[in-house]
C-alpha cells in the first residue's frame, strides 16, 4: 500500500492533462467552426453540425480517458515479490572475494 498516494497523484495529473487536451481541441474546433460561418455564412448550417459531431467525439475520449485514469488510480498496488529491492554490494567487498 505504499504507493497508493502515487497513483493518487498520477491520476489527478491525468485528469488534469485530459481535460486541458479537451478544452484546447474544443476551442481550436470552435473557433475555425466560427471563422468558417464567418466567412460563408450560406454553409452556417453544415459547419455547426459538423462541429457539433466532432466536439461530442472529443467529449466521448474525454470521459473514455478519464474513465481509465481513474481505474488506474483505484487500483490495488501489486506486491513485490521477495520483499524488498536488492540491495547493491559496494565493488570493494566484491573485489574482497
């Protein structure tokens, strides 16, 4: 159970850089959606339906990566075999052999 509060972190990092990564492709998405009906207003209609769909495309990774990341964290730590780490001999008492 030792690293239990390290998944903890890792998952509150993984959200965090999930929902930035979604908040700057919405945006992106918005904007050239916005500057498209700008520029053509005649094909308003096409653009925001095709913005619609690909924002809730990028929702739906969004919650499928947020999903994951927060399995990820609740997960049981796995125990080591053997204990502990192996504990490196310094070269002198090598050579002393």
């Amino acid at each position: 159970m030792e690293y239990l509060g390290m998944s903890y972190l890792g998952a509150g990092l993984g959200a965090g850089l999930v929902v930035i990564g979604a908040a700057l492709g919405i945006g992106r998405l918005a904007s050239g959606a916005i500057e498209g009906m700008a520029r053509q207003p005649e094909l308003s209609g096409d653009l925001r339906t095709a913005m619609i769909i690909a924002a809730a495309l990028i929702e739906g990774f969004t919650f499928f990566a947020l999903v994951i990341t927060f399995m990820l964290a609740t997960q049981a730590p796995k125990a080591v075999e053997g204990g502990q780490a192996p504990v490196a001999q310094p070269a002198a008492a090598e050579q002393a052999h």
